[in-house]
C-alpha cells in the first residue's frame, strides 16, 4: 500500500501524464541543471512547500492521493502529511507514524541522503555528491501544467531498494524542482508534485522539534 512506500522511501501530485516527454535537450548537461537546481535550492535559507503525493497502479488506476508540506531551513526541517510526520532540528529526528501511534527518535544523520528522512539534503545532494545515483546522460524536455521543463532520471545503484528509478522534473526558467515520480519495480509509480518553493522569515528553533503535548497515548522509542 501507499503507506507503506511513503513510509520507507518517498516523501512527501497531481495525476501526471508524463507522455508529454519531447526531444533530447542539447544545450546543457542533466549533472549541470542538476547542480544548479542544487544551488537553487541551497540558496533558500528557510522555505516552505506543499506537495501532492498520488500512486498508481501498473494499469494506471489511482492507488491513493493525499496533501503535505515541508518546512526546511539549514539542516532542520519539518515534514507533514496524513500518515507520518517528521521532526529534525539539524541534531535530532523525530518520526511519527500516525496510524502505528509510534514515535521513534533518534540522531540526525547528515550524511543519509534518503529523500524521506532528509528531503532538502537529498536536493542538494543532487550536485553530484550523492554516489548513490547514477545520472542518465539523456535529457528531455516536457511541459506541465504550462511549465516548460527538464526532465532527468536518476538509477539507483543499490539494486535491492524498492524502487528502479526516480524521473526529475525541473522547471527551466527558475531551476526549482517541479515533481519527482518513482518507479516500483512492481510496475506501479509514485508521483510527487512540489507546490511553489516560498522564502520565508526563518523559524524558531522549536519548530522542528516534536512536540511533548503530541507524544501522549504514542509509543515512543528514543534510541539517540
């Protein structure tokens, strides 16, 4: 089920058609859109989107659809959506899982690049100092909703994660991301669609970390 693919590798769209993919785009590199969609987005220093997360089957019938947003700012950042909620204030990370009324915690690791647990490290990473992707050389173009846009798919190296690819799509007038869409090896895929990026006052501190009023009636397992 959805749940279960949000909670161990995609975070956080619309019903994309991604037939609308065009000719190989010559002009630049997939590393260099990657890396200044990068800098783009290391260039925020606090941001919030909302995004829309729907899965389908093999056949191309809806699996489930539901809403979220992310808070970031440094390395902390918030997480929110109907089945899980992630807390990480640069040191520690809180993860939620609604239905399991489970809490666990423990350290941030910098260096897990995952795009669940570390969404906006994960998009900067995409520099080409995450190894654990391999970048294909083809670019093509699209356009969706009216946005004209790159399109780079990255392969896993590790063979036995869940997933066989991820598509990026990148808006070419601003380099923000615009969707990412998984791949399941099982034939189905999960399209993420990122909302505007907005550039907000920075937070408090204490908005990225768990609320204690919030860990009533949970399960919580603190292994920091």
């Amino acid at each position: 089920m959805l749940k279960r693919v949000v909670y161990t590798i995609v975070f956080f769209v619309l019903a994309l058609s991604l037939n609308l993919y065009g000719v190989r785009a010559d002009a630049q590199s997939a590393q260099k859109i990657l890396s200044n969609m990068s800098q783009k987005v290391r260039s925020f220093k606090a941001i919030q989107f909302d995004f829309t997360m729907t899965g389908y089957f093999n056949d191309g019938s809806t699996i489930e659809e539901f809403n979220g947003f992310i808070q970031a700012q440094g390395n902390s950042f918030r997480m929110l959506n109907p089945y899980m909620s992630i807390y990480c204030d640069g040191e520690s990370k809180w993860i939620h899982n609604v239905d399991a009324r489970e809490l666990i915690i423990f350290m941030h690791d910098t260096t897990n690049l995952d795009i669940v647990e570390n969404p906006i490290g994960f998009l900067i990473s995409l520099d080409g100092s995450n190894s654990a992707y391999n970048v294909s050389k083809e670019v093509k173009e699209s356009v969706v909703s009216g946005v004209s846009v790159w399109l780079i798919e990255l392969v896993p190296v590790n063979r036995r994660i869940p997933y066989s690819g991820i598509v990026v799509a990148i808006n070419r007038d601003n380099n923000i991301p615009v969707f990412f869409e998984y791949k399941a090896k099982d034939g189905s895929r999960y399209v993420a669609s990122l909302g505007t990026f907005r550039s907000v006052i920075p937070w408090d501190s204490s908005n990225f970390i768990f609320p204690e009023g919030r860990k009533v009636g949970l399960e919580v397992t603190d292994l920091r």
